[in-house]
C-alpha cells in the first residue's frame, strides 16, 4: 500500500516536470533556432529547418555570419549608438526621478500635490498617441550647442535621451518606495542640521539599492528595445540605435543566417545578463504590479 | 515642530522642477497639442501657414453610411442574376460619384457589405483605412487581452508550486519579455515564411505530411492571428510574473483553512484564490489593454499593414501619416481617438471590477 502511494507521488512528479519542460520549449525555441542559424550557412539554415537539426549546431558551423553582418551595416555604431544612449539616459533618469520623488515624499511644499496629481496621469497616457505631437515639438526646439543657437533636434543624441529621462512610472516607484522610509530618519537629520541635498545624497540615497535596481532595469528594457521614436526623429545612420538598424537587414529574404547573427549580437548580451540578474528583472517587474 | 522641519517651498520646488519639468514639456504639453493639432491641417514642413479647420479631421475620419442596394431589374420587374444566380446591383461608385441624389456618401468607398434578402446592405465610409485599422485594433485588444491574462495566470499558478528547480523554469517562461519585440518579430516572420518556415514543416512533422503549408503572413484570413499568437508568446512572462506577485500576496493561512474544510482544488481557487486576486486581475487587464492598443513594432517589421490592410493598426496608421506622409494633423487626430478609446476601455474595467 505504501509503496503503491510512493509510487503514485512519484509518478505525479515527473508529469508535472514534463508540463513545466514541454512549455519551457516553447518559449526557448525560437531563441534556440536563431543563436543556431547564425553559425550556419543560409542554405543548410534553410535545410535543416526540414528537420530537428534546426536546434543543433551541427553541419557546416562558423562565423561568416557575423564578418558579414559587420561589413553589410555599421554594427559596431548602432551598438555604440544604443549603449550611449541607454547608458545616459538610465543615469539621469535614476538621478532626476529620485530628486523628484524625494521632495513629493519628504517635504510639504505649496503645489505638491497637484504635481504629483499630474505626474500620475502621465501613466495612462501611452507614449504611441503622444509620438507625433511630440515629433512636431522637437522639431522646433531650440538648443545651444559649439555652433551658439540653433532649431530643431532631429537627428541627435539629445533627441533620444533628453525625452526619455523623466516618466510617471519612475517617479511613483521612487516615491513608493521612500513613503516607507522611517520618517524620524529625515528629521532626525534635519534637527542635526543637514540641508535637504545632504539628506537625499547621505541618508536617502544609500538606502534606496532596491528601488535604485528596479527603476533602472525598467528603463535598461525601454530604452535599449527603442524603436518607434528613432524611427521617426532619426534618419542620419551615425545616431541610429540597433533596433532601428535591423531594417538593414529586412529585405534580405536570402540572407537568413546574416540576419540570424544580427540579432544574435543584439540580443544574446542582453539575455546573459537577465539570466545573470534574474530575480532582480523578475523582482522589478513584480513590484510594478504590487504597488500599482 | 515636525511638520515645521520638512516645510520648504524653495527645496520642494528645486528638488521636483528638473523632473517635473521634463514631464511636463514631453509628456503633458505634446498630449494637449495632440488635441489642439487634431483641430488644425498643419503639415510637418509646409510653405503655408497652418490654419484651423474644426473638426473636419474628424468628419473624414469617422463619416461612415449604410447604403441599401435593390438589385437591377428588367422592364417586366424580375431581378437580373448572374450565371450563379446571384442578383445583380447597381455599382456602389453611381452613388458616391457626382450624384445629387446622395450628397452624404460623396466620395466615399465600400468597406464590406452584406445580403439581406435581395438587397445588398453596403457599409461605405469617407475613410475606409481608418475603420479597417480600428477594427483590426480592436479585434487584437479583444483576443489578446483575456488570452493573454487567462494563459498567464495558468502559468503563474504551476510556477508557484513548492519544486526543486521550478525558478529555473520561471527564468526560462519569462525570456521572450526581454527580448526585443522587433527582434521577436524578425524571427518569428522566419518561423511563418511560406517555404522553409520552421512553423509548417513542425506541423507537417507533426501531422505526418497531412498540413498543408501556408503562407501565415501573406493571407489576409491569417496574417493578424499570426500576429497575435506572436505577441502572447512575447509577453505572457510579464504577466505571469505580475499575477505570482499577487498570488504571493495571499495568506497560506486562508490555504491550510480551505484545506481543513475539505475544498477540492476548484472550490480553493474559486473561493480563495481568485478573491485575493481581485486588484492585480484589474492592473493586468489594464496594462495589457493599454499595450495591445499600442500594437506597432510588429506591424512594421512584419506585414507593414497588409495584405490588403489586413493587419493595419490605429497607431500603424497614426505613424504612416504623421511621420510618412508627414500629416501631422490627421496622425494626431487618430492619435486623439486612440486615446479616448484606451480611456474609456480603462474606465470601464475599472468599474466592472470596482469593489462591491
């Protein structure tokens, strides 16, 4: 008898391995088959897509994929071109937006609450029905740069980062999460005589790792996936991030494995460094959830 | 005294201004010049200055008729038919083109048309990429949005079971999200190519040779249920993660209750389950709502819109106007209906799920 309900305990283990694995292939597959078809000629990629060779890097394997990947479009610019921008923009907006959210949390000021009232609206607004109002508007903007005053911020970096620094979601994750902070901390501080900078750089900020880490993935996903808004803003190839720089490749319907190896080298850092992080993505995402 | 310590105008207003501000000039300003632009016929570049038409950017968009046709009869009265015996109609054009008769449907073209009896019911609208892309938007928000948030809270569930091992597959189920959906969408238009798509010859393989292989994008019967069984792949992690979240939430004490009870697993998640789920079913409902009616990069990367509009979206059509034929009114003009839509679908979630 005991062993008869052993064996039933066993028996339900392994069907519920073979649920959870058989729904892990489908979300790996399709990744699997294009880190596989990059090392592969086009025409035994399309060979052995007859066949579960698809998934295996067997055959003629090596990396022409990507020598000629790298000389049919400046990959090298587009990655610079996303890792600057991402890089900038998820730096000022940790900065800003944790400025921001420290003085809707801590101090009473005349206007807070409508401002903040307003800076919560934003998160229905989804970007796609601000994105060509806004074209128009940077368009016309004014900026002085080495050349003294000039109009218009298409094809730029700053077209790119300076939009993108400050959103509704940021703002609200910081302020959530300092709206738990014990307050006696601030005012303990300030009975001392700190100014409010010294408070936010010395007391606030050391303590805000957690928050600090989910602001800045979210953004990492954002800005690094961009491609609606440089679609538009950028037409000059020296400014265009990797997304955008895929469409050198679109017509290519023959050249599958170049294509394969372009969004390997786009992609497969990216994933290396969710799987390295793991709980800090999957915990970043929660917490939108949890708090909203 | 505490109250005293964290009153500062001066800090409070220097500390929120640079972040404020930024939000205020991208976000809050373009949103009111969406509806100010709507009202305009400005261009992105133009010789002439724009001026302010009213809503006439809403009248071309949204004038939609219904024209009933009588079939074509002959002297003695019996309908004209066809060699399959169909009954022949008068052609839409002889009532859109130059004639007094009808001024409200000049210049107006067939969107579809139905029979009903011997007539012909025939919608025509001022517009009719327009209705094509609301319709298909709608249509991917209406599949989407339950299928999406239904299978992610499956998968939530069997993620959160006490297994050895079972982070690994929650690492493994939330992979597509961060994925580029443009690189996504690249690889998945490999995956539904006609020829050498590794989707037909799986299905063939799994069908020992009786599918027959299709062109998944390039039908218009298939080409947005394409899309749309891409896109959840894509995502379904994301809200996974948010439904576990929830599912975390809830007091293992409610549990061992329901089990001293004797609930089956069906009365548990009924009765325990899903009410403590109640909050994150309304942010997951809203959130994929918001991000369905945002459908692009998709589009753009794998269809541009066809076959025969088959698969073109409002905001689709938004960027093909305001940025290709750089017509920055009639995009924010779809802009500003997308908006109200995304608005009022969200208003009425909230009050379906509102706390009784």
């Amino acid at each position: 008898m005991a062993t008869i309900s052993a064996d039933n305990h066993g028996l339900r283990l392994a069907v519920r391995y073979v649920v959870l694995t058989l729904i892990a292939v489908i979300f790996i597959f399709p990744l699997l088959f294009m880190v596989m078809s990059s090392l592969k000629p086009s025409d035994q990629l399309l060979r052995d897509t007859a066949s579960l060779r698809a998934f295996l890097p067997v055959g003629d394997i090596g990396f022409d994929n990507y020598t000629d990947a790298f000389s049919r479009a400046p990959v090298g610019l587009f990655v610079f071109n996303s890792v600057l921008v991402t890089g900038v923009t998820v730096l000022l907006s940790l900065f800003l937006c944790s400025l921001a959210a420290f003085s809707f949390a801590f101090l009473k000021w005349k206007g807070r609450d409508l401002l903040l009232g307003i800076i919560i609206a934003t998160l229905i607004v989804p970007f796609e029905t601000i994105a060509i109002p806004l074209l128009l508007l940077v368009s016309k903007l004014p900026w002085i740069g080495l050349e003294g005053l000039q109009f218009g911020w298409l094809n730029t970096y700053r077209v790119q980062i300076i939009p993108w620094i400050a959103d509704g979601l940021t703002v609200f994750l910081f302020v959530q999460y300092f709206k738990d902070l014990p307050r006696e901390l601030i005012e303990a501080a300030r009975v001392e005589g700190a100014s409010w900078w010294q408070i936010y750089r010395r007391v606030v900020m050391p303590l805000a790792g957690p928050v600090l880490a989910t602001a800045a993935i979210l953004k990492f996903l954002v800005m690094y996936n961009q491609y609606l808004w440089p679609l538009i803003v950028v037409q000059q190839e020296s400014y265009r991030p990797v997304m955008v720089g895929l469409q050198y490749f679109f017509q290519l319907d023959t050249a599958w494995g170049e294509i394969m190896a372009y969004l390997t080298i786009i992609t497969v850092p990216v994933l290396a460094f969710y799987l390295v992080m793991q709980r800090a993505f999957i915990s970043s995402i929660a917490s939108t959830g949890v708090k909203g | 005294m505490a109250s005293k310590l964290t009153t500062s105008n001066r800090a409070g207003w220097g500390f929120a201004l640079p972040g404020f501000g930024l939000i205020a000039l991208f976000i809050v300003i373009p949103f009111f010049f969406a509806f100010y632009l709507s009202l305009t016929n400005q261009r992105l570049i133009s010789p002439n200055p724009t001026e302010f038409v009213g809503l006439s950017n809403y009248e071309n968009l949204l004038s939609i008729g219904v024209l009933t046709l009588e079939p074509e009869r002959d002297d003695a009265g019996t309908i004209i038919r066809d060699d399959d015996g169909l009954p022949e109609y008068p052609r839409v054009r002889s009532f859109t083109r130059n004639n007094p008769d009808f001024p409200q449907y000049a210049g107006m073209q067939e969107w579809f048309r139905w029979q009903s009896g011997d007539t012909a019911k025939v919608v025509v609208a001022t517009d009719v990429v327009f209705w094509k892309s609301l319709w298909n938007t709608v249509k991917f928000v209406l599949v989407v949005a339950p299928v999406q948030a239904g299978l992610a809270l499956c998968l939530a569930l069997l993620i959160n079971q006490r297994l050895r091992g079972i982070n690994v597959y929650r690492a493994i189920y939330f992979m597509p999200v961060v994925v580029s959906i443009v690189v996504v969408s690249l690889l998945w238009r490999f995956l539904y190519s006609p020829d050498s798509g590794l989707l037909n010859n799986m299905l063939q393989g799994l069908t020992f040779g009786i599918f027959e292989p299709r062109d998944w994008l390039g039908n218009p019967d298939t080409a947005l249920g394409s899309i749309m069984a891409m896109s959840i792949w894509q995502a379904v992690g994301f809200h996974m993660v948010i439904w576990l979240a929830g599912l975390q939430t809830i007091s293992p004490m409610l549990y061992e209750a329901a089990s001293i009870e004797g609930a089956s697993k069906w009365q548990t998640f009924r009765y325990v389950t899903w009410p403590g789920l109640r909050n994150t079913a309304v942010l997951v409902l809203i959130v994929i709502t918001m991000q369905a009616f945002a459908l692009f990069a998709q589009i753009d990367v794998m269809t541009n819109g066809g076959p025969l509009d088959s698969t073109t979206t409002l905001v689709f059509q938004t960027v093909e106007r305001g940025y290709g034929k750089q017509d920055i009114s009639g995009g924010a003009t779809i802009s500003v209906i997308l908006f109200l839509l995304v608005l009022t679908i969200s208003l009425i979630q909230r009050f379906l799920t509102r706390e009784r």
